[in-house]
C-alpha cells in the first residue's frame, strides 16, 4: 500500500498562496500538506537506537558522587540518558526516561513525590533502603523496586561503598500531557530502620495468596519489592520445563517473566511495563517490532542486539535503547540475563498497539494485534 499522496496545487496559483497566508495568519494549517507526515505507513520515530556503555558511564556517573551534592537537581544526584535523536532532551525515549542514581556512602536523599511513576533496577551493591510511603525496603542486586505515582519516596545508604541503580519513569510522557505535579517532603528521614522484608512484602509476596482483608485493587501494585531470588527460580523453572518437553519459554531458548500487581495480573505499574528474560548459551530471538519504545539493561553475560541490521555485541551493564518499530534481534553467547521496561500498557489501554514477528530463517511474518490481550482479559 502506498502512502496516500498530498494534494498539490500549481505554484503559480496567486489564489492558492493567499489561501495559505490566511491560514498561517489565523492559526490553521491545511491536513493535504502535512499527511505523510501526520500519517505515515508505519511509526517513524525520531529517537534513535543507542548503546551506552557500562564501563564508559560509571566512571562519569563516580564523578559526580566526588562533585556534585545530593540535594542539587530534583533533590537526587541521577544521571538521565539522553537519546541522541531527541534534540538534547534528557529522554530515552519520548515516553520512557532511564537515569544512573549514585548514591555515595551514608549519604541519604530526602522524600519527594511526583505525578510520575517510577521504579529502581540494581545492577549490583546493596546497603540502600529506600523508604516508600514510609515502608523500609531494601535494595539489592537483581532486584526491581517500585515507587508508584505520588508515592513519598526517600533514600539511605547505610553501606560503606557508594551504590548506582538504574531508575526509569514515565517522565516524557506525564510531561508531553501537562499532568505532573511534585512535593518535596521533610529533610530528615522518616524511618532509618533496614528491615530485610519491606511491610508490603510481608502482606503480599506469598504466591498465590491475598490477604483478604484487602479489598480493593489499586491501579498500581501494591507490591513494591521484587527479589531477584523469585525472578532467578521463574527463569530457571521455564529452561528447565523447557528441556524436559514441557511448555513455558517465550521461544526455543528465551525464557521471559513480567511484573504483575498481585490483585489484578495486570502490570505493575499503569504505564511501564517491566521484564526480565533470560536466554540460553546459543539462543536467537526473532526478530520483531513493536509499536512503543523500550530500555534494556545487560543484568548478565554476554550477546548481540541487532538494531534495523545493526549489530551491537553488549555485556553486563550495558543500555540499549529500542525506538518504536525499530526491528530488534537478540542472540546469547553465554547465558544472558536481561532487564527490560517498555510502554506498552500506554500503547494496549490506547488499543494502538502492535507487533510484527519474523522467526529465524523465515521470510513469513506474523502480524498481532490486541486480539490476543482482549483474549487474555476475558479469559481471567
């Protein structure tokens, strides 16, 4: 199908120029100039896939702990990613924002909320707790923690090394709908207790179990710690099931959980979604696009993203950036371990979802819509 073509008049038409002068005048700009762009065949982004290098940001990200105080740009010392296709904006995607946040040896950063939902990935250390609407949780590798919207959030490292995590947000996009709102909180920290279990995970991180005291279900989990020793055994089981002829894994090889709130099934947050996947020694993904955007972290091991043909051999640590549409493979030379958040419960709730899939050595595409989630939500 080909692009439906603008409407063109003759150059010379002195009446057709005077048409377009009053429309500038009055605020009104005419759709049959602007349709390739307004509607092109498929999602055209401006953000551009990218790789940032573990061993190159660390070091600069160190620096910062050495320069620059807790306190100083949002009251946390977080280094975004910055997508080089979106002129300087400090996004990696226009809907999804990644940060480095150092946090140096006893140091604390004070309680704020905002509009913006948000979640920590770590990489590697512990000794942080960060406190969640004055719930304790501590931060260790592997794990994912949540501060949904207007959630009071505070940090303390109690550690004598400093800690990086990743963080990611929805920044870009509550920014584009003018929906954002922040409050900072005290300076002192409100609980500088270090429980092993947060108070949420001792009500709700029994599998299978709820408490039925609690009725309601909130749009985001109330869960807010998810251990890396519960997501290491989901991946695990799905190889292992896979190996003795059972089903499980996303595709030969690739194992791949998601968060979920526990009252709903749905994700953990109303506007990211989060993963992890693992990959086998060996293991090609196939190749597919996705309307929506995407960061992945190298939690562990050692592979290839292929980006549009692209080839970008990644190890632990290292960020990549997946631009909407933008046709993604993964291979694993070792046993891969990877992180990843998307937007696409903004994309599903907007039914604009989409994915194109193309297995290994097939030329034979598969086209999916939302027919399988609709399927997926009746069936519950």
């Amino acid at each position: 199908m080909e692009a439906v073509a603008p409407l063109r008049m003759t150059d010379s038409d002195p009446e057709v120029d005077r048409l377009y002068e009053d429309f500038a005048a009055l605020g009104l700009s005419p759709l049959w100039t602007q349709t390739r762009n307004l509607m092109p065949l498929t999602p055209s982004p401006s953000a551009r896939p990218h790789v940032w290098r573990w061993a190159e940001v660390l070091p600069a990200i160190t620096r910062s702990g050495a320069l620059v105080p807790v306190g100083r740009g949002g009251e946390r010392r977080a280094t975004a990613l910055a997508n080089p296709g979106l002129d300087g904006r400090p996004y990696a995607t226009p809907t999804l924002w990644a940060a480095l946040q150092f946090l140096g040896p006893l140091e604390v950063a004070p309680a704020h909320r905002h509009s913006q939902g948000a979640f920590r990935f770590v990489l590697e250390g512990e000794g942080v707790w960060t406190v969640v609407d004055g719930d304790p949780v501590a931060m260790r590798r592997g794990d994912l923690l949540l501060t949904p919207g207007m959630a009071w959030h505070e940090h303390q490292n109690v550690a004598p090394d400093p800690m990086v995590w990743l963080d990611g947000l929805d920044v870009p996009l509550v920014q584009q709908i003018d929906g954002g709102f922040f409050e900072p909180g005290p300076d002192e920290l409100t609980d500088r207790s270090t429980p092993t279990f947060s108070r949420s995970e001792r009500l709700w991180a029994h599998p299978g179990l709820r408490p039925i005291a609690m009725t309601s279900d909130p749009r985001n989990s109330p869960l807010v710690a998810y251990r890396w020793a519960d997501s290491d055994a989901a991946l695990t089981a799905q190889l292992e099931l896979e190996a003795e002829g059972y089903p499980g894994v996303i595709e030969a090889g690739h194992a791949g959980i998601k968060m979920v709130n526990p009252t709903t099934g749905r994700d953990a947050l109303t506007t990211m979604r989060t993963e992890l996947h693992r990959l086998r020694a060996g293991t090609k993904t196939a190749t597919r696009r996705d309307v929506g955007s995407s960061v992945w972290q190298v939690f562990d091991g050692e592979g290839t993203f292929t980006l549009e043909g692209s080839e970008i051999t990644v190890g632990r640590g290292d960020l990549v950036v997946v631009p909407s549409w933008c046709a993604l493979a993964v291979s694993a030379a070792t046993t891969l371990d990877l992180f990843s958040f998307n937007d696409a419960p903004l994309f599903e709730a907007l039914n604009l979802a989409r994915t194109l899939v193309t297995e290994p050595g097939s030329a034979t595409a598969l086209i999916s819509t939302m027919d399988a989630r609709r399927a997926e939500e009746e069936n519950r």
